[in-house]
C-alpha cells in the first residue's frame, strides 16, 4: 500500500512537472495566451499616473516630456490660441491624430496661431479626462476644452469594468490580488481556465465575473447608470471647464463636447439613441455618430477609423465650431490679459 503511494506521488509529481513544462513553452513561443497584457500599465500607451490612473509613458515614440501627444515648444506664448484636447484611443491615434489635424484647420481659417494640446490616452474615458482638466491646467491653461469620445463611456463598460465612469481595467490593476495577478500574466493555462469560467459563468479568477452579474450589465438600471454618468461627467467638466479664467473666451465658448462615431452593438442600441437625444439639447454637446452610417469600411474595428476617417472627423469638428458662433466669438477674440 505504502508502494503504491509513492508511485502515485511521483506520477503525480512528474505529471505537474510535465504540465508547468508546457505551459511556460507555450507562454514563450505564443505570449498571445497569456492575459492581456493591456490590462497592465507599465506599457508605453499607458504608464500609472495619480489621479487619472494612467497617462502615456513621458519621451518615448513621439510622446512629450509629460506622456502625451503634442509638441510643448510656443504653446506659452501669448498670442497663442491655447485648446486641450481630450479623448481615448480614437483621439491618440492616427498620422496625424484628430487634433492636430484640426489645428491646422483652425490655424488657417483664422490666420493666427492657435495650438491644440491632445491630451488623449488609449482606453481612457471621460471621468478621467475630467480629473485630467485639472491635472493638465497648469502645463497648458487652455482657451477652450474639447471632449471627443462616446464608446468608452459606453460601449467599452460593456466589456472591460462595467462600472460607470470606471478605467476601463480597474478591476484588475486595483481589485485583483498579487497571486492572482502572477499566475494569469505568467500561466497560459491558467489563463484558459479563467476563460472558460467567465464563459460559462462558473467563476472568475478575477472580480469581473462578479461585478458584471452585480450591476447586471446591459439591463435597463445599468444602461441608465452608464447615461447618468457620460452627461453629469459632461456638466462637471463644463463646470469645471468654466471656472478657470481665459484671455480670450467667455463662459458659453469654453467647453464642447462631441459624441463619437462607432459601430453600436445591438444591445446597446437604446443607449445609443437616448443619448443622442439627450446631446442635443446641451448647449456645449455636439452628437456627430452618424458621420459613418452605412460606410463600415472607413472603420478598422468597432471603433477606430482608418486615417480618412479621421481626416473626415476633423473636418466635421472644425465645421461645428466655425459654426458655433460663440466658439467663433472667442477664437477671432484678441488677446485681453485677465488676472491669473
């Protein structure tokens, strides 16, 4: 009996031997099966920051000295027409991104010099940009405040941490212990029984599992949390956006707000269009989700436009604030020195 023991212990043991060989073969020849590596946030795209949890990496690819993409030089000079400028991946992206294609729009229209700090980070939403307005505010002291985004107040909920106004992988950068943490990022196998556990609903290593069936994603309550959240998080920055002082603008041309174009999932369709409905009515809120109805091709995925989309997006940003007659109030404005 005693023989018989130490045999199964040493089969066991090789067996696990065995099973910890492979699966670390597999983590080096096809990383892919690891954990999404895009939860961490010691990447480029996203390096810690306090407040606003994470910013891109400062001086590396084309980054500034502070993480984000725009040139700092002449941005203090007084005659220059100051914008920040706020959004997730759909504003970091592109060559050139949104903002500095609409900068040069802007610049020749008016024939002056007029500078657009993109502040935008991948997978950020807007109650991040929200603190961010803040955190930002002494670096560049903006003239006017955009918002350009939509999908990852909402859609994004949907399938990364589903709580309103969340980052998008809170669960896991602050919820999700050490251990945990370990075993998903270095065990493809762990990682598949997690996968499987979330699919069939059996459990999850992390908290998600949990936290989605808690606030009962895609249910009526949720969807009207997920919509409370995107406009008071728009009425705060406004808000906000209003109490710091410009040379040149007044308080009706100090923040806009435009919602995205995206594919909309079916079972956020209703979402869609209340919150269409409701954009309107905001005097700083401009709703331009339909620019790509019907043309699926200028997508690359649910989200993110090829760069003619993008070129496209600008000219529909620049044509709604030349048509704002505050914002074109306050950019033909000439320099009045306020008090800081």
């Amino acid at each position: 009996m005693l023989a018989n023991f130490k045999t199964y212990g040493i089969v066991l043991l090789v067996t696990m031997i065995c099973l910890i060989l492979v699966d670390q073969c597999v983590a080096f020849v096809r990383p892919i099966f690891l954990f999404p590596e895009h939860y961490y946030i010691s990447n480029n795209q996203r390096s810690p920051r306090p407040y606003i949890e994470f910013a891109g990496k400062p001086n590396v690819l084309d980054h500034n000295e502070f993480g984000y993409r725009w040139k700092v030089e002449d941005s203090s000079k007084e005659t220059v027409f100051k914008i920040s400028f706020f959004g997730g991946s759909t504003g970091y992206n592109g060559e050139p991104p949104i903002a500095k294609l609409l900068e040069k729009q802007l610049s020749d229209r008016y024939r002056r010099p007029i500078k657009i700090a993109n502040f935008s980070v991948v997978s950020s939403n807007h109650r991040q940009h929200l603190h961010n307005i803040i955190e930002t505010n002494d670096i560049f002291k903006p003239d006017l405040i955009i918002f350009y985004g939509g999908y990852n107040e909402t859609a994004q909920s949907a399938f990364y941490d589903p709580r309103p106004g969340y980052p998008y992988n809170y669960f896991y950068r602050a919820e999700t212990t050490p251990l945990v943490k370990l075993l998903l990022e270095a065990s493809p196998m762990v990682n598949l029984i997690d996968l499987i556990g979330i699919k069939y609903e059996w459990f999850s290593l992390t908290k998600l599992g949990q936290i989605k069936t808690a606030v009962g994603v895609y249910s009526p309550k949720w969807k009207t949390a997920i919509s409370r959240n995107y406009f008071e998080t728009l009425a705060y920055a406004n808000k906000l956006s209003n109490s710091f002082s410009s040379s040149r603008c007044e308080t009706p041309a100090k923040f806009r707000a435009f919602y995205q174009p995206y594919k909309v999932p079916s079972n956020l369709m209703a979402l869609h269009d209340d919150i269409r409905k409701s954009i309107k009515e905001l005097p700083y809120g401009f709703d331009i989700s339909d620019m790509f109805d019907k043309r699926d091709y200028v997508y690359t995925d649910i989200v993110h436009l090829t760069q003619d989309g993008n070129i496209e997006v600008a000219d529909r940003l620049f044509r709604e604030l030349i048509s704002d007659k505050n914002i074109s109030r306050c950019l033909k404005t000439k320099l009045v020195k306020v008090s800081p």
